[in-house]
C-alpha cells in the first residue's frame, strides 16, 4: 500500500514528465501536432488530450464524481490551451492532495465508468493506475515524436530522481 507522501511523490513525478512531454509536442508545427497517425489516440495532440482527459476523469471520481465522457481534442487548438487545462488540473489535484488525511488514501473510491458500469477501489490502487496510465501514454507520445521527426524527451523516473536531486526544488 502507498502512504500519502508517495501519493504526492507520484503526482509529482507525473507532473514533471508530462510537462516535458508537452514542451516536446510544442516545437512541433501545428498541422504535426493534431496529425492523425494512427495511434491508439490518433496522434500527438489526440494522445495528451486523451492522457489529460484521464487525470482529470479520475481526479472527479476520487472527489466522489463521475463525469460521463472524456475530452474532446477538437477542445484544445494547440498545446497552449492544451497546456492551460492541464496546469488547471493540476492545480486541483494539488488542492484536493492538501485536504486528503493521512489514511485517505486507504479509502474506497467508488465510482461509475464512461460506460456506466459500477467499480470501487483504493485510492492508493487508483493512483498507481493514473501513473501507470500517464506513463503508458508518454511512451506513445515518444514513439509519434520519433515518427514526426522530432526529437523525444526522457521522462524516465529515475531521470527525475536524479534532476531532484541536484535541485530538490524542482
């Protein structure tokens, strides 16, 4: 089981890497940016929509919601609005994070899925998916930047790990 302290470590973490990811897919042009490669989310732009869309899914049902649909990338123009919305959420998580007790993160999240089926879990369970989740999609993000000509960041954590290290206030 996670504590809380690795709750934040993980937000953290996903934090970092996703605004790298998105610094990437920002020297790209526009019509590279919202082109359609075939991806499990269409492309660049699809993909990190998609990868928004479910922290910010899931944020609402640890918070006792249950939106019934994803974002739409139409939504999002070009990664500055992309990015606009995704501070935002972040910034929600962070607040939701400060009021979450000790033990909140052994608490049962129940929740209702874009399709309408009823699922309860642990947060801590819950918070490991949306990592895992984010982490699974960068990769994606990764291979479509390779694929545009464009060159990837790391998003490794043990790159994070390290860059804290030299500067633990990042």
């Amino acid at each position: 089981m996670l504590a809380k302290a690795d709750v934040i470590r993980l937000f953290d973490y996903t934090n970092w890497a996703n605004h790298r990811a998105l610094r990437a897919a920002a020297l790209l042009s526009l019509d590279d940016f919202r082109k359609d490669l075939g991806s499990s989310h269409g492309g660049v732009r699809g993909t990190l929509v998609h990868m928004m869309s479910a922290e910010w899914i899931w944020l609402e049902r640890f918070k006792g919601v249950s939106p019934p649909r994803m974002f739409d990338e139409g939504e999002f123009a070009d990664v500055m609005a992309l990015r606009e919305r995704w501070v935002t959420i972040e910034e929600h998580r962070e607040a939701w994070l400060g009021t979450l007790p000790a033990d909140g993160v052994e608490q049962i999240v129940r929740y209702q899925n874009t399709k309408g089926e009823l699922w309860k879990a642990p947060l801590w369970q819950l918070v490991q998916h949306v990592v895992n989740h984010a982490s699974y999609h960068r990769g994606q993000v990764t291979t479509l930047l390779r694929l545009l000509g464009s060159r990837p960041v790391n998003t490794d954590m043990a790159a994070w790990d390290r860059e804290r290290q030299k500067d633990p206030s990042v």
